[in-house]
C-alpha cells in the first residue's frame, strides 16, 4: 500500500519519470563510481602544491597557466586535432559519395573495408605507418623513382605524417556514422536535383553535403576527441620534438611521479576538448537552421 | 508458488546476489592459488618473454611455487604500488636504478635478509644492498649501422659531428639509459653528473641535423627501418636487433661504456614472502641466468658461475667495476627539471 502511494507521489513530482527508471540504476552507479567519482579526485590532486600532495594550493595551475610553452602545446593538440578532423572529413565525404552511388553489394564490401582497420591493435597499424612514411618507406619510394624529388622527404617525425597516419587510423570513426546518416538520403531528391537542372557538381555541394553534415558533426566529434588523445600514434609517429598534452600527461603521471601536475594537464586536455566539442556540435546546429 | 513468480524486484535481487557469488568465488580463487605463488612485476617484452619461459618452469620445479607475472614497466610499477599502499600490487618489483632509488625514498620495500638467497654469494657484492639484489647486469654505449660509416664512432662528442650527427637518433630523460646516456654526453662537453647544461647546448645547435628526437619505444623500430643509423642503447638492444638480421654493432665509447644493474626488490607488506624469495634465488640462479643470456634473450648474466659471451664488452664482471657509473640519488631530484627542460628545447 505505503509502496504505491510513494511511487503516485514520485510520479506526480517527475511526472516524466516512467516506472522503468530502475533501469538505469546499474549504469548510473558505475558512472557515478567508475568516472564522477575518479573525475572529483583528478579534481582534488591538481589542487596541490607539491608532489607528496601535502599542501593543498593553486600552485600546479598557475605553473601549467602561467606558461607560454604549455599554451603551445595545448594550441598544438587542439590543431592536430583540427587538422585531423579536415582531412577526415575530405576523405570520409568523399568515399561517402562513391558509396551512394554503388549498388548494395559493394556498399557492403566497402563497408566491410571501413571496419576492416578497426579489428587491428592500433599499435600495428601505428607501426605499419612507421614503414610506410620513413625514408626509405613506399611514399618516399614512390616519390623518388617517379623523380619527384632527389632526397627522401622528411615526413616522419613531422606533423603532416602525423596528420596523414592519425587520418587513416581515425577515419573508420567518421565513416561510420557518415554513411548511416549518407545512406538515409532519398534518392528521389537527387532525382529532383538533376531533374531540375543542377549538375552533378551543384548536387553534391547543395544537395548531398547539406544533407550529410548531421554524420560529418558525429564523425568530426569523434575523432577530434580520439585523435587528440592518440599517444601511441603521437609519440611514435610525432617523435620527440611534436609535445602533446597526453605525452605530458604520462611524462608528469609516470616519469617524475608528479600527479598534481600530471591532473592540470589531463583536466586541461578534457575542458579544451569538452571546449571544442560544444563548438563543433553547435556549428552543426547553425548549419542545419 | 508465489517463490517461482519472478517480478522485476526479485529479478535484481537474484541476479545481484549471483554477481556477488562470483566475485567471491572469484577471489577465494585467487587467494587459493596465492598459497603456492608469487606475484612477480616484469618488464613487457623480451624480460616478461624471456620469463615466462625460463623463470616460471624453473622456480615451479625448484621450490613447486607458480609465478605469476605482471607486465609493468619499471615507472608504472612504482605507480602501482604507491597508489595501491597498504594493499600490495605484487610482492616482487624489477626496476632499473632511477626508479629503484625512487621506490626506496618512497619507502616501498622490505629488507632483503641475503641469508635466505642460496646464490646471494656469487652477485657481485658491489650491487647488493639492504634492500636490493641485481638480477641482471646492462651496459649503455653506442650502436650504429656499420655498413653506413666507414669507421665506427670512438666517443660521444663524435655523435655531434659529421657524418654521425645526420644519422642520429636521440632520446631524452625517460630512461635510464637515456638518462645516463645524455649525463655521459653532457660530461664529453663539460658538464658534469648534476649538470647537463653542456649536452643541451650541444643539442639546440646541432637540432635542425639530426635525423630523429624520438620516444624511447621507437627507437629499435627507427634503426631497423633505417632513418637513424646511431643511437645511444644497451647491448640487449643490440643483440636482438642484430638477431632479426639488423646490421647494428655495438661501440664502447672512449670514455668507457655505462654499466647499471636491473634489481629486484621485495615490496614493503608482500603476501607471499617465502615465494618471493624462492622467486628471486631462481632468478639469480647459474642455470636460470646462463639460459637468460643466450638468443634471443641476450641479458647480461649477474652470476659469477656463469662465464660471459665473447661477444659481451666485457670479459667478467668484475671488469664491470671499470664502467661508468651513476649515482641515482643524486641524478633522481633533477630529473623531472631535465625532461621538462628537454621538451622545451627540442619541441618543434
């Protein structure tokens, strides 16, 4: 009795809350447990001023922010982002029209291709790029025996081989909501298109790409979040000389056992990223009014 | 009949209490087999290869103890432990001198009572101590690609020149041999153990020559693919990248190779105390070490029964005591200003 007269007074005070709320409880409490709880405590260790975390202080922070060089790096991180998700983008849409325009049987071999790199550790396909890129790598062999170039070019160690790696590692991540959102497009408005006059140039810009930016703003929120946090394919690719949050993050976390420092750097890495994330979804709230 | 009538609320109740049966008998599973065992911290890779497959049958067949392994490198497993405290991770650690020196200021190990060790007596005593015992010897000099150079680099100075300097690959303060590697090219240059101004001068000049500033890990696979061909390393790198049919050799520097020992120490409240001895006499048993010494594994032994490889840099261990030598306590406060300072100047 007591029983229903408190789920009648529940649901008069959430009256959206339906009877299978206990639902969510498991999944709740790990999150509450497994990220809110280790968020707060990330929150309370960059808060102190010395590593033994004895003496609580804002010290750590105006360290990390009084510091041109880690500005630097924060900007480099979030434009290896950027760079990343331009690229991807280019790449995805364009493998998303050629989708369109195959019949059933190769969208799904292609898809099967697009999944393909996924079942690898990232970490193999991180090394393959390490012989594809290096100087005596495919591209630089392609490059010298079409005479291109008499040295081998230097993309290993740089950011543009990081950039064209990160691109093809990430890409699966854009693709994949990309196509679903691509493969909804009715085909009886691209046959609208071209029946009133538009070419297939001003269909795909006007048409298509509109209709498609709801999966390229998924796409781009994933791997700008994945690609900025790519610390195998940061430090093996990117080498020594390109520094990114994650690799100070493990420096500070794991090398000098500085935790206070190492918890500013990571909060900074989720804010900038949070940060840009908002910006990128609200671009995409823009471009469909 | 109401006792079968499955309702939502006994659904959870029911499947709450199975997942709390299973993490019991999950643990009594653990705790079980912990009474024949050792939880032992190793290096991923060759170590945690080379142990799996020499350490693990040798020590269950000497004292009938299973081992069982947690891949950590010698930083995570400071980590791990002192962000564990009062509940052990594990009972052995194997750290390589800075973080050994490291976990001894953070109070992270129990004394060592030797007498309890059957081999203690062949280490050499120089690298025994209170709380540590050597179970692998390394030695740092430099590797190069003797097919790309006409005569083999003699010194570290000689890595800032011509032609060395356009084939170099460097690394910074995160390991110990980069560490030590960088203070040797610091002293060439004058600097000293706790001044290593002069090496990142020498580095800033010469920057826009050299062919990689990479992340430790990389380096073997930058060698083998042939964009560095000279790098600072040990001789286990060496010899495994040889191995794989690399063309590597291995140079000691005019101002005499670097030599430090793996040691592996018991942690502070271990659970299985007696295995983790029985583990570590293993280890540094002649037998265990003479099969760690061979292809592919190629550890320099720390036992003195067993007779060195001819084509080690060193014909006994004692010839070790002539090697360079670092003092960690004194290199470990400064360190964290080092990486940092590394980052900034050589950060594109």
């Amino acid at each position: 009795m007591s029983l229903t007269a408190t789920q009648g007074e529940g649901a008069r005070r959430l009256p959206r809350l339906s009877g299978d709320w206990p639902l969510i409880v498991p999944m709740g409490l790990l999150f509450i447990g497994f990220f809110c709880g280790p968020l707060v405590l990330l929150l309370w260790v960059s808060f102190h001023n010395d590593q033994n975390m004895e003496v609580t202080g804002v010290a750590m922070w105006a360290r990390f922010l009084g510091d041109p060089f880690y500005w630097n790096v924060v900007l480099d991180t979030v434009m290896l982002g950027v760079k990343t998700v331009a690229l991807t983008v280019v790449l995805g849409f364009c493998t998303g029209v050629i989708y369109l325009s195959c019949g059933p049987r190769v969208r799904s071999l292609m898809l099967f291709a697009i999944v393909l790199p996924l079942l690898l550790s990232v970490v193999v396909r991180t090394f393959a790029w390490i012989v594809i890129l290096g100087n005596e790598g495919l591209v630089n062999w392609a490059v010298m025996s079409l005479g291109l170039s008499a040295a081998p070019l230097r993309l290993l160690q740089t950011e543009l081989g990081l950039v064209i790696s990160l691109a093809q590692i990430e890409l699966p991540l854009m693709l994949l909501p990309l196509l679903s959102v691509m493969a909804r497009i009715d085909p009886n408005i691209l046959d609208a298109s071209h029946a009133l006059g538009a070419s297939r140039w001003r269909t795909m810009f006007r048409v298509i790409l509109p209709l498609s930016v709801p999966g390229l703003i998924a796409g781009s929120l994933l791997v700008f979040a994945s690609s900025t946090a790519a610390f195998i394919s940061q430090s093996v690719i990117g080498g020594g000389r390109l520094i990114y949050m994650p690799l100070v993050i493990w420096q500070q976390a794991l090398v000098v056992y500085d935790w206070p420092f190492a918890a500013v750097v990571s909060i900074a890495l989720l804010v900038t990223v949070l940060g840009i994330l908002t910006l990128i979804s609200a671009l995409g709230r823009l471009a469909r009014t | 009949m109401t006792a079968f009538t499955l309702n939502r609320r006994k659904f959870l109740a029911a499947s709450g209490g199975a997942a709390a049966t299973a993490a019991t008998a999950s643990l009594w599973g653990t705790s079980a087999l912990a009474s024949g065992s050792v939880i032992a911290a190793i290096y991923p890779g060759t170590w945690e290869e080379s142990f799996r497959s020499i350490v693990a049958p040798a020590l269950q067949e000497a004292a009938g103890v299973t081992v069982e392994f947690d891949p950590a490198y010698a930083v995570d497993q400071i980590a791990k432990a002192r962000a564990a405290r009062a509940l052990p991770p594990f009972d052995v650690f194997v750290l390589d001198p800075g973080p050994a020196a490291t976990g001894a200021e953070m109070g992270l190990y129990q004394p060592i009572d030797t007498s309890k060790l059957k081999n203690a007596d062949k280490l050499p005593q120089v690298f025994v101590s209170e709380m540590a015992i050597p179970v692998a010897a390394q030695v740092v000099g430099i590797a190069y690609n003797p097919t790309k150079f006409d005569t083999p680099p003699t010194g570290w100075a000689q890595l800032f020149e011509e032609p060395y300097v356009s084939r170099l690959g460097l690394t910074g303060f995160q390991t110990t041999f980069g560490t030590t590697s960088l203070i040797e090219i610091a002293k060439a240059f004058g600097g000293s153990l706790t001044d290593i101004d002069p090496a990142m001068e020498k580095i800033k000049e010469v920057l826009p020559k050299i062919a990689a500033v990479a992340q430790p890990s990389a380096m073997a696979g930058l060698f083998q693919q042939g964009e560095i061909d000279v790098m600072y390393t040990n001789t286990q790198t060496v010899a495994s990248l040889k191995g794989r049919g690399v063309d590597i050799e291995f140079a000691v520097p005019d101002t005499g190779a670097i030599a430090f020992v793996t040691t592996m120490h018991i942690i502070d409240g271990a659970e299985n105390l007696d295995n983790a001895y029985a583990y570590i006499d293993t280890v540094i048993s002649a037998g265990v070490q003479e099969a760690l010494m061979q292809e592919p594994y190629n550890f320099i032994p720390v036992n003195s029964d067993v007779p060195l490889l001819d084509t080690l840099p060193m014909t006994s261990l004692d010839a070790m005591n002539d090697f360079v030598r670092h003092d960690w306590t004194q290199i470990n406060p400064l360190r964290p200003g080092w990486i940092e300072r590394f980052n900034r100047e050589v950060a594109a």
